[in-house]
C-alpha cells in the first residue's frame, strides 16, 4: 500500500485517494437507494397506482439484482479489473435511475430494477477489497471508520431524506438522487483507479470460469427472492415460493459440485473456511439482525400505534448518526490501544441493553421516549460495526492476503453474500415473529374483551357517549365505539408484539457475544502494526 499517486505506462498520475472516496460514494449509493425504496414503498404503490402484492416487488427485485452480483463480482473483479467493472456499472445505474421514474409499465419498471440492482452491486465487494491495497497500513484505521460510517449512517437518514422531498420535491428522487451523485462517483473513480492490463492465465492453470458464479449468484438470488416473498405468499402454501426457494437451492448446490470438481482459479475457498472468517460471518449475520431494533421495529411501532409518517419518523433516527460517528471514532482510537474483540463485545452489549430499555414501552410512548435508548443503540452500532470491519482487516492482515488480489476478492464477495442473504434471513425471520406475536397478543388480550361482560359494556357506554355528538343516532355511535374497541386491541396487540421483538433482539446480543468469545486471538494487532510502522519511519 503506497502514499504514492499510481502511474501507468503511458505517464499519467492517479491518485487513490480519489478511488477511494469513489468507492465509498458508491457503496453508500447503493444502501441509500434500497433503504429509499423500502421507506418510500407507500408513495410509490400511489404515485404508480399499483396493488400492494405488486408493489412488494420493487425492493425485492432491486435487492435479487444486488445478491446476484455480490458473488459474480468476484469473477468480473478478477477478470476485468476494478476500474473497468465500476466505471461501466455507474454508468448504466446512473442512466437507469434517470429513466426509472418515467416509466409506467410494471414489467419495465421491475426489469429496469433488476438492472440497477445488478449494476449497483458491484459497489460493495470491489470497495473494500480497494481501500485496503490503496491506503498505507497508518490510515486503515481511517479507512475503516470512512468505511463504517459511510453504510451505517446511510441507513438512518432515509426517513428524513425521502419526507423532506416528498414535501417539497416529488417522489421521482427515490432514482434521481443516486442519478446525480453516481456521474461524482464515476469521476472519482477516474481520477483515482488506474486501469490494471487484464490477467493472463499462467501455462497448465485452469482458465477462469463463469458458469460456476452464474449458477450460484442465481440460486442466491433466487433463495433471497423467496424469503424475501415468502410472509406474503405464506410460506409452502404458495407456488411461486416453493419453485424460487427449490430452484435456488438447486443451483447452489450445482456451483458447489462443480467448484470441487473443478476448482476455479478466481476462488480461494480454503481462506474462508478458517475459524475466524466463519465466526465473523455468524457476527455480521447478528449485526443485521441487530440493526433492525432501529430501522425496521422502532419505525414499525411509531407508524402503526402512533401513526407518525415518514417525515415525523425520521427525526427519530436521523440524530443517531452524530452519536455514531463519535462512536465509531472512538471505537477506531481503541482498535490502535486493546483487543479488537473487546471493541466488539462492548458494541453488541450495549445493543443488546439498549433493546431492553425499549422492552418497557407502552402504547402511550411517543418518539421522544426512545431517545436515551436511541442513543445506547446508536453507540453500540458504532462500536460493534466498527469493531467487526477491524476485525476483517486485522484478519486478512495477518493471513497475508493483501498480496494476494484472489483471496481479497473472495473475501469480499464471500462477506458481500453473508451481509446480504444473512441480513434478509433476520429481515425475514423479524417480519415472521412480530406477526406471530401479534396475533398471540390479540387472542389473548381479546379473550378479556368479551361481549356481554360488565367491563366491556361499561368501555363500550363510554365510547358510545364519546361518540354521541358526532353520530346521527345511538345504533350509529355504538358501530363506532365498537370499532374503536377493536382498534385499542389491535394497537395493544402490537404493543406487546413489538416488546417481544425489542426482548428478542436483546437474546441476540447474547448470543452474539459467546460467538465473540470464540474468536481466535490474532499475532498482530492495531496496535503492533502501529509500532512497526512507526519504527520503519524513524
């Protein structure tokens, strides 16, 4: 990793720098879009005029083109270079994300969509992979808070971002924000990747298959495209589902035959397979997990029970990102002085107590009642993401792959699929159990609002004469208080099922930290690194 500007044969300078900020732009592109789309869902089902059963497959179809890629990346990375492969991907995803809000056919728009998806992508596995060939060892620290931060906090201002143009601007900028920013994106990338002469391979050395990677990225794709689906189809009750989820496995099963059959040269499985990768793997999986206390639960409660919109919801979230960059900062100052697990245990411990200060709420909470536990949250995402990304680095520092462009590829592919297809399985699961629970909830709450029983008619009375002065006749008011009955059970119900989420997330951090514990100690720390560099320079 060299301070130097990259010069290629022909004289010219670049500078990685500027790739760097490149690749951040586009990994943040990339998350903000589809955060954009699950928020925004709503405005687009009436701004399109379509079904809901329809509009469920707008984020699912961006997202199968993202998991399709995720894997495929390694091969085109490996084959064509980064610069190659980021250049002509922005420039397609920037010119789909112009066009897609002019679009009325469903078919079109779903298409262009899995286009985006497949573009886009490829953002996340080569940005990584990039930063840490191209900032000296001093700056990974630096590189791993930019990097951090630049996923983490993209995640919270979605709702602030896609309320405030829904008021003043219009819902096309679900696309066009991304549409603008990419052209900045592909200028940094110019400036700062040099384009590398394609690989040759070597005599007697396989050459580079796709077919292994397409089998996989499609039953990838796929398999997320069922889970993703499958609340909605219920389960194995539904055809589509049974067939995506089959047809998936299938295929996945058919790349890992023909990769031990004949083993592709732009893969290294055995660097993964150590302990450390694995265990990292099952912590990112419990970070996603994790990551929805804040994205996915708290939205859910204050849409449903206290029916804020996306404008009112955002100020909840959108203040996090200060407290987790201060987080993060400080997490990245301890990655240089102690143990990198200890970073990341404190992180989920302190997730995991912030879910149990929210396990109190009650229907009456209002935004401003989640902010210490908010904040607690907040510091813990700090912590513990950036305490994993560290952990990945120092791992692939002391493996010795950062000569090796094969492993780092692999690897970044490989965390590319845990982080998505492991983060639609908790999405998934998450969605499962808060239905679940509410309809526990709901039986039994409802087994205490029995008809004839003097608490029910006394609350019944009430709201009949509340009712009184607004309806024509009593028969008129008493449909009404009756209807309002059933609403208090329901917003009840969801209370409660939300409660159970907040406990279950909580179970998960502990879960999480005796996977922690399971890591291996690694030869060379931050802090050892940083010596050694220090001793080179005097």
């Amino acid at each position: 990793m060299s301070e130097a500007p990259q010069e290629n044969a022909s004289g010219r300078t670049y500078n990685p720098y500027f790739g760097v900020a490149g690749v951040l732009l586009g990994a943040a592109l990339a998350t903000f879009l589809g955060r954009l789309l699950s928020v925004g869902i709503a405005d687009l089902r009436g701004a399109l005029h379509l079904d809901f059963d329809a509009a469920s497959w707008i984020g699912t179809s961006y997202n199968m083109g993202l998991m399709f890629i995720g894997p495929f990346s390694v091969y085109l990375g490996g084959l064509l270079g980064p610069r190659r492969v980021l250049l002509a991907c922005a420039a397609i995803f920037s010119v789909l994300c112009a066009f897609l809000p002019l679009v009325t056919h469903f078919s079109t728009l779903i298409t262009l969509l899995v286009l985006a998806g497949l573009t886009a992508g490829t953002f996340y596995p080569l940005s990584l992979s990039f930063i840490l060939r191209n900032i000296p060892q001093r700056y990974a620290l630096y590189g791993i808070a930019a990097y951090a931060v630049d996923i983490v906090v993209s995640t919270h201002i979605a709702h602030s971002y896609e309320g405030w143009f829904m008021t003043s601007l219009s819902w096309r900028w679900i696309f066009w924000t991304d549409a603008c920013l990419t052209p900045l994106m592909m200028i940094f990338i110019y400036l700062g990747i040099a384009p590398q002469p394609l690989p040759q391979p070597k005599p007697g050395q396989p050459k580079p298959s796709w077919r292994g990677f397409l089998y996989f990225s499609v039953g990838a794709a796929l398999v997320y495209g069922a889970l993703d689906q499958g609340q909605r189809l219920d389960w194995w009750r539904s055809g589509t589902f049974v067939a995506l989820i089959v047809t998936g496995t299938f295929l996945i099963v058919c790349a890992a035959v023909r990769h031990f059959m004949l083993p592709n040269p732009l893969l290294n499985f055995p660097f993964i397979r150590r302990r450390n990768p694995l265990l990292m793997a099952f912590v990112l999986v419990f970070f996603r997990f994790m990551l929805l206390s804040a994205v996915v639960v708290v939205p859910s409660y204050l849409a449903s029970v206290q029916s804020y919109n996306n404008q009112e919801v955002g100020p909840v979230l959108l203040w996090l990102a200060i407290p987790q960059i201060f987080a993060g900062l400080f997490a990245v100052y301890l990655l240089g002085r102690i143990d990198n697990r200890i970073i990341l245990g404190s992180g989920f411990a302190l997730m995991g107590l912030g879910c149990l200060m929210n396990a109190s709420l009650s229907s009456a909470w209002s935004g401003t009642n989640f902010m210490m536990s908010q904040l607690v949250l907040a510091l813990g995402e700090g912590l513990a993401f950036n305490g994993l990304v560290g952990s990945l680095i120092l791992d692939i520092l002391n493996s010795g792959a950062m000569s090796r462009g094969i492993d780092l590829l692999t690897f970044s592919g490989f965390f590319q699929t845990v982080r998505l297809l492991g983060g639609e399985i908790g999405s998934t699961f998450m969605q499962h159990f808060l239905q679940t629970r509410e309809q526990f909830h709901s039986n039994m709450v409802g087994l205490h609002v029995q008809a004839g029983s003097s608490a029910t008619n006394e609350r019944i009375a009430a709201l009949t004469a509340a009712m009184g002065a607004q309806a024509s006749s009593h028969d008129v008011a008493l449909g009404r208080a009756s209807v309002l009955l059933a609403l208090t059970v329901r917003k009840q119900a969801f209370t409660l099922a939300i409660t159970d989420c907040f406990l279950l997330l909580a179970c998960a951090s502990v879960a999480c930290l005796v996977i922690i514990s399971f890591l291996g100690p690694l030869k060379v720390q931050y802090k050892q690194l940083l010596a050694s560099l220090k001793a080179q320079r005097a």
